[in-house]
C-alpha cells in the first residue's frame, strides 16, 4: 500500500507569488530605460543601478553628491479611494528633487520602493509611470528598486511607496542661506494646489468632520472639479526652471536660499535656510492662494497660523535674493516659464516668519 504524501506548503501559499512578481520586474525594465541617459549602464537583471559619474561631473571641479529620500505620505489614502494611481508617482519624485534643487543639485537618478500586500500589475504600472513621468520633468534617471509583496503587513489593495534620490552640485555653488541678510527678498513660486503635505487633516476635514464623498463636486465652493480630482493634483516640479536660472548666472550665487515648502509650510520650512539675526516678513496679500485652501479652511474652522503651518497655501518654493538681483531673477523666471511673485523680504530677527 502506497502512502500518501502531503502536500508541502510553497511561498504561494503564504501570500506571496513570485512568478507574477518577476513578470513585472521584467516588464518595468522597458519603462524605465525611457529615462535613461548616456551616463546610465544598463544592468537589467542586476542587484544594483548602474551611474557612470565621470561622463557627467567631468564638468565639475569639485563635485559634491548630494541625496534625499521621502515619500507621499496619506496623500495614499486618495489615491486607494479613487483607484487612480498614474499621479502618485509624480508626487514621489518632486518630493525628492525639490529638496535637493533647494541645494543648488541636479538630480542624478532616483530609486523607488513600492511596497504591497500583493502585487497587482495594473496598480503597480500605473504607480511606476507616474514614477517614470516625473523623472522625465526633473530630468533624471530611474535606475532601480524594489517591489516587495508582504501579504499580512499592509491591507489588501494598498501599497506604500518611497523615493531615494542622488544629485551633484559644484562645492562651492552649494546654497546654504548663509549669506541672507536683511533686505532680501523673498520670491515665491506658486504650488499646483495642496501637493503631498497636510492629507492626514485634509482627510480628517473632508471624510470625518463633513462626511464628504471624494465624488463631491465643488461648484458650489467655487470650483469646477471634484473633491477627488483636486485633491490628487500631482506635485509641482521645479527642478528645470531653477536650473536655468542658476545656469544663466554660473559666475554668482544669484539665488542666496530656497526653501521647499512641504510639511510645516511657510512658517516651518523658510527659517530652516536663515542665518542668525534674520527673520522674514511675508505680506499675505501678495498672491492668492488656490481655492481648495478656502475651501478647508471653511469647511474644517481652522485657524489662518494652523493653514499657514500645515499647507503650502499657494507657495510651493521660496527663493530668497538680494534687492539688486530681483528683476533679473523674476525674468529669468519668466523665461523658464515659471513666474514667480515678491512676496516677502528678509528682516532683523531670530529666524521666524511674520504674516501682514
């Protein structure tokens, strides 16, 4: 009499399906080589991104790397909510590039991390393009990651993803802020809306206090969009407009500071780059915010200090130059067709930002 044998248990079976994940690995390949460069050696099947630095920092006399990592935050949770996934990816890289431009960086190449309970190509292509979109505008290249599937970790239909970026800047263009002084000026350039900060009180506003559907149409707020597709408006990128202004003036630091304005908003993130006995006066009445921040602010009974601390309030990026340089950087701003707006300028005080 033959005896049974049992069935062993397989990695399948665990939750995790290692065929359908390297159909995708391979499948991605393809996407990412349209951000490819000369500087990238390709290494398909690799356990590394391959970047050739000398091909580009031959230009450099004293080149100095610098990186970033970040993410999205619960800006997830909308993306889950109205199973659109093609944006979240743009958010991911601007969340890390902007930070490095601020610098005074090109960004390099950039790795993401996409994390699941199951991997579900659809969602994942559609993460990763809007990954490899973003690419494209910062002008850098995706040269790897990782897609880990951990079926008990996160629920079902989520997924988390983060972003590491590397880029170069010459030693002693690298901008600090060090040279702020009173008299500054501070130069804002607009934000494309809520971007990637502040969704954990967005959510809290909208969902639980007024029990809002992310179908609710906003006409009656004054907007003709959906609370759904104003909320998943993708991250403004910077990258290439503030290059071309600092390429155009390669002899001078004409931008003396820049503040990328995520979480903590203007008040939080603009002392950040000041020196010592600065302070900066911001005149509210100088721009006028997307209507979206209206429309929490109403809707939520928050302070103007709380929205000021917690959104960008229509100022996605803050450069900071002296009073003789303002014209000349507001046109080549112009010429990069990113305009920017004098909303403020550098005052005696202990690095803090004053509202009028």
């Amino acid at each position: 009499m033959t005896k049974k044998t049992k069935k062993g248990l397989s990695y399948r079976d665990a939750g995790v399906d290692i065929d359908t994940k390297g159909q995708f690995t391979t499948d991605i390949y393809s996407k990412m080589k349209t951000t490819f460069g000369q500087r990238v050696i390709e290494n398909p099947d690799g356990f590394g991104g391959l970047f050739a630095l000398n091909s580009r920092l031959k230009k450099y006399r004293q080149p100095v790397l610098v990186s970033s990592t970040d993410g999205v935050g619960t800006k997830l949770k909308i993306a889950f909510m109205m199973d659109k996934h093609d944006t979240i990816g743009i958010d991911l890289v601007a969340m890390c590039v902007n930070d490095i431009i601020v610098l005074g960086a090109e960004p390099l190449f950039l790795l993401d991390y996409l994390a699941s309970s199951k991997i579900v190509p659809k969602v994942l292509h559609e993460v990763l393009d809007g990954i490899v979109d973003g690419c494209r505008q910062a002008g850098c290249a995706l040269i790897g990651g990782e897609t880990p599937e951990m079926p008990g970790f996160y629920h079902e239909g989520e997924y988390d993803i983060a972003g590491f970026v590397v880029g170069v800047v010459e030693k002693d263009k690298i901008i600090t802020g060090k040279t702020i002084k009173p008299g500054d000026r501070v130069i804002g350039l607009r934000s494309s809306g809520i971007h990637s900060n502040g969704f954990s009180l967005v959510r809290k506003v909208f969902f639980d206090k007024a029990k809002m559907k992310i179908t609710q149409n906003l006409t009656k707020y004054g907007l003709n969009t959906t609370l759904g597709a104003e909320l998943i408006k993708p991250t403004r990128i910077y990258v290439k407009s503030i290059l071309k202004v600092l390429n155009k003036h390669k002899t001078q630091k004409i931008v003396k500071g820049m503040a990328h304005i995520t979480g903590g908003g203007l008040l939080e993130n603009i002392p950040r780059i000041l020196p010592e006995g600065c302070a900066v006066q911001l005149e509210r009445d100088r721009w006028d915010a997307p209507g979206i921040f209206k429309i929490i602010q109403d809707v939520g009974n928050i302070h103007d200090h709380e929205m000021f601390h917690v959104f960008n309030m229509g100022i996605g990026m803050v450069l900071i130059v002296s009073k003789t340089d303002v014209e000349t950087v507001l046109n080549d701003l112009r010429q990069a067709k990113e305009p920017g707006i004098v909303i403020g300028e550098v005052t005696r005080g202990d690095r803090i930002v004053h509202m009028v």
